[in-house]
C-alpha cells in the first residue's frame, strides 16, 4: 500500500495543438466516418455521454505524452529524475518499512543506491548487463534496483515464490550475470545450486552464517555495501527500458511520494496499518480485495484516510460491495502489463470497467478489440487482410498498434526472439502495420468501456456456449460469502467441449451440495453451472493473489488423483452425487448422461 499521484506535467497549449494535431484531425476524420457510415442519433447519444469523460482522457493523455517528450529531450532517466526528487525532499521518508518500522529518507535512499553503483561498477558490469534479485519486499530491493539502474545495469526482478525448474527457467532467461538473494531464500538457492546459476556470482544480503555462505557459494552483501562511497557515481550512457516497479515504487522516485512496504500481505491487519502510516492510496492486486471482504467487521475498516485504491483484477461482483463497505471513495481499475501499448484505466469510477477508449475519437489512441477464433484464438481476416474490428458487445483480443517512435506505442519484447515475435501481428489496422497482441480478451460496451473477460484459453465451449471462468468464479464466489472458487473446463471423453469444474475452498468441512445447487440454479444459466466440484481445505493461489489452475486442470474429476471429495452434477435426479471410481469409469465411458 502506498501514497500516489497521477503524472503531471506543465503544458503548453501551442505545444500541445502541434504534438496531436495529426491525431485530433485524422480522429475527428474518422469520427465523422462513424457518423456518416451509421446516420444515426446515436452517434451523438454516445457523444454526448461520454464526452466529460472523453476530454478528461484526452487531457491525462496529453499530459503524459507532454512530460515524456520534456524527458526525453533532455535525456532523462529514472536516476536523473530521482535525482531531482532528492533535492526537492531530501528529509522526507521515501519508504517505510512495515516488518521493522524503519524509515528511510530520500537522502538515504539515494546514498544507498549510489553505494549499490559503486560496487556495481567494481564488479565490472556495464550498461546493458543484468543482475537477478531475488528476495521478499524490502527497501533494500528498492536500493539495489535503483542503485544498479544508476551504472546502466537491469535488474532482473525474480518473483520469491519460485522454487526448482520454475526458479532455474527465469534466472537462465534473464541472461544475468549475477544475483542477489535474501537469508529467507537461502534454502530456495542451495535447490538449484547444482544448475546453471551455479556459475553465477552469487551475493547474500541479511544473517547467514559463514559455513552456509560458503555451502551457497555466495558473498555477504552487506559489509561490502556499508564500506562503499555514498557519492554518486560517474554518469554512464543508460539502458533502452526502465520498466519495473511503476505503480508503486516509480511513484515515489519520479513524484516523492512515500511508500510502505510490507514483507507479506495481512488481510487482518490491512486497514489498521492503513491507519498507522495516514495512508490515503492503496494497492491491490488479485483478490486481496476479496480477501478484505472476507474479514469480520472492524472499526478500522471505516476509520482510515484511504480515497484510492488502484490495481487490476477486481471482480465487479465485490466492486460495490468494497467501496460500500470501507467507504473509499474511487476504484482505479486499470489494465495493462510491464511491456505492453495498449494500457487503458478506469478515471470516472464506472463499475466493473478497466478503461475506456473513444467511441467518437478512437484513432487519438490507437487500440482495438479485434475478433479472434473461439477454438484457436487465431486472428480473423477479411477480405482484404486485415483483422476484423468487434463490435459493442462482441468479446475480443486487445490489441495497439506498434510506433517505435512513440514511447507510448513502442513495443521492445522479451529476452527471447520467439516469444517477442508470437506477440506481433501485422496488416492489422491498415496495410504493412504491425500490433502488439496483448493476449487478453475484453468486450467493450455502447460508451467505450472495457471490461477484462479472460486470459486467452481460460474461457472453454460447453453445449455450443462460450463459458467464462472469471464471470463464473465471480457468481460462486460471491454465493459463498467470497470463498475461494477456481473454475475451469474439463475434458469428458467423447464429448464436445469442455464440461465446466469448480473447485471450491472449504476451511470448515460444512458445505451443503444441495443447498449450493439451489443457488446456482437461481444465479448461473444451464450451461455455465458447474458439472464437476472439487470440494478442498484451500485453493492454491499464486504469489500474487491469483487462482492457480494448473494442477487442478490436469488432476480433472478422477477421484484417484486426489483425497479432495469430487462431485458430479445429475441432471435427471437434480442433484450433485460423490463421484467414486465406479462413477468415474460410467463417465469416462459415456455410460452417464452428462
């Protein structure tokens, strides 16, 4: 959670006349096509409905293009602007850190990150080199990031939760020369230490003691940083991309706002530190915010300063009920990825929404949903080509169109040449373009909002339907008090489709079939109820808050996979029956009706 701002810049109306006179002209082109190509009031319904929020968004966008231009004509750079930042709040707490209660400073921050280059530079690194750091949230990490982006170096941000193949297959793509790890992970690095990072430099930051050290290969950090110069070091040409830590940390280096770090998120304690720090920003991501509605009711809940909370993966079904409940004012629902042209935020509060884009000017920023194959997500051309725009309604992949030129359309990929080139597209607006394809699928209504409908592959045909898995989850979970629900498609032998599953979180061994069934016939249509449930003490979740799938997918309805009780809808007896191995067999061998 942390304190924010939006990004502001000081504009020039001449300046700006010229920077988006192409696209306001070509925009109200097209918006005249629109009009002529429907002749109808409508146009000018939707024009008149949106056009507060059309302005607004056109302001906010200028704005930004306006302060990127400023950067980069004077070669700027994160270090440069924190720089900046440091001389305008030099005393004032940049972070703190809720683990300890320790507070550093801008001026602290900035020392340490200058001791973090200096021993950088010593080890020889350059610009364009990479050092993975891997540790649960600190301000140290802060510091190293910082510090490292200071002599032209990349950080490799590895996630903490990652253990075995998954944690050896994000070092080894990285290409890092090194990595700096947390005591907490010391047992994480000794599992991989027979793979390819073990040639790796290896450098540790906290307690361990000298015999484990030397068992990890590793050399103790925090003496060497202690006994560094705090001067800033030398300026060094910086690399292409800073693109890490933007919504939380990038907003107190660029704008000096204060930031608190917790080590591991508390549902029981989140309103009360909201409380202690005068938080008036927070963050989610996931379903923390679930997990707050969850909690039993506190006078903290409605005691605290908090106007804003900003993130992704809201559901709409809890929505209203968490800005009812703790009474915080505006939800800044946004979409979008660290390397991705087709951000979009939700600036008016519109419920369940993750953006907007102009339906009257939709050229100043060129994104689109386009139609993709249900079964394949193969994009769909038309007769000349091009890909085929969806209409209000209509589900789509999001995509933006790539500029090179603009640092907002710009698209640089990944480490590997495979996987950058599966997300470009090209003939996708016009003729010999090219698109960043985002592998999301939203639908945008009448007004221009867009709601996130799925992760491509996570929606699944059953009965000649289109099923959504976050749609279902939203309606289970919220039957079930806002339990853990994980919904995904099932393969039942010989027949189309998949037949849909729900795992369902059950902590006191109390769920009732019967009474569930009743429910989801009253909320969900036939073909979106679950056939299958997967009754579980939990529901494993990612890192982040998210629904992990995988397992379940792959474990599917076969009671011998799992000690979890399976159960499978009846239709003709309406009622959901223990599946146990003779079932199973009569399912799998088309014997029971599905």
């Amino acid at each position: 959670m942390h304190n924010a701002a939006s990004v502001s810049a000081s504009l020039g109306s001449m300046g700006l006349l010229r920077l988006f006179g192409v696209s306001w002209s070509w925009s109200l082109a097209a918006g005249l096509g629109v009009y002529l190509g429907t002749k109808s009031w409508k146009y000018f319904y939707i024009a008149a409905r949106t056009a507060k929020r059309d302005i607004n968004g056109l302001y906010v966008l200028m704005r930004v293009k306006m302060a990127l231009w400023r950067y980069m004509r004077n070669g700027s750079n994160i270090p440069s602007i924190f720089a900046q930042t440091v001389k305008r709040h030099p005393n004032k707490p940049a972070l703190i850190y809720e683990a300890t209660g320790e507070t550093w400073t801008f001026t602290q921050l900035d020392e340490l990150s200058n001791a973090v280059a200096h021993w950088a530079r010593g080890q020889g690194w350059v610009s364009g080199d990479v050092v993975a750091l891997f540790m649960e949230s600190r301000p140290l990490q802060v510091a190293l990031w910082l510090g490292l982006a200071k002599v032209g170096v990349e950080a490799a941000l590895i996630n903490f939760n990652l253990r075995h193949d998954s944690l050896m297959h994000c070092i080894g793509v990285s290409g890092s020369r090194a990595i700096v790890f947390g005591a907490e992970l010391a047992d994480a690095m000794l599992e991989v230490s027979s793979s390819n990072a073990q040639s790796m430099l290896r450098f540790s930051t906290g307690d361990l003691s000298a015999e484990h050290l030397a068992r990890l290969g590793a050399q103790p950090l925090d003496p060497i940083l202690a006994s560094s110069p705090r001067h800033p070091p030398s300026p060094c040409v910086p690399h292409k991309g800073m693109n890490g830590n933007i919504m939380g940390v990038g907003q107190c280096l660029i704008h000096g706002l204060t930031v608190v770090v917790k080590k591991k998120f508390s549902a029981s304690r989140f309103w009360e530190d909201c409380i202690k720090y005068n938080c008036t920003i927070v963050q989610y991501i996931g379903e923390i915010c679930r997990y707050l509605l969850s909690q039993p009711v506190r006078p903290s809940e409605r005691g605290h300063k908090v106007r804003l909370a900003v993130g992704n993966g809201l559901r709409p079904s809890v929505w209203e009920a968490f800005t009812e409940r703790f009474r915080v004012k505006q939800i800044g629902e946004f979409y979008g990825a660290t390397e991705c042209n087709c951000s979009i935020a939700n600036m008016d509060g519109k419920v369940g929404a993750c953006g907007f884009n102009s339906r009257i000017l939709p050229n100043v920023y060129p994104i689109r949903l386009v139609r993709v194959d249900e079964d394949s997500m193969e994009l769909v051309r038309d007769s000349r080509g091009l890909c085929v725009t969806c209409r209000p309604g209509e589900p789509g992949l999001l995509v933006g169109r790539i500029n090179q030129q603009d640092p907002l359309r710009r698209f640089d990929g990944y480490a590997n040449q495979d996987a950058t080139r599966k997300k470009i597209a090209h003939n996708v607006f016009k003729k010999n373009d090219s698109a960043y394809l985002s592998g999301d699928v939203l639908v945008m209504d009448d007004m221009g909002y867009m709601y996130f409908r799925d992760r491509s592959g996570d929606t699944f045909r059953w009965r000649g339907e289109n099923v959504s898995t976050t749609e279902v989850e939203g309606v289970l979970s919220s039957l079930l008090g806002q339990t853990d629900v994980a919904v995904y498609g099932a393969v039942v032998p010989g027949v189309e489709g998949k037949a849909g599953m729900a795992a369902i979180a059950d902590t006191t061994g109390s769920f009732d079939c019967n009474s569930f069934l009743q429910k989801v016939q009253q909320a969900l249509p036939s073909y979106a109820r679950p056939v299958f449930l997967r009754i579980s003490p939990h529901v494993d979740t990612t890192g982040t808050f998210k629904i992990q799938k995988t397992r379940l997918q792959r474990e599917g309805y076969d009671p011998r996979l799992t000690t979890d009780q399976i159960y499978f809808l009846n239709t003709r007896a309406a009622c959901y029956e223990a599946v146990d191995e003779e079932l199973y067999n009569a399912i799998a061998e088309g014997r029971m009706s599905l």
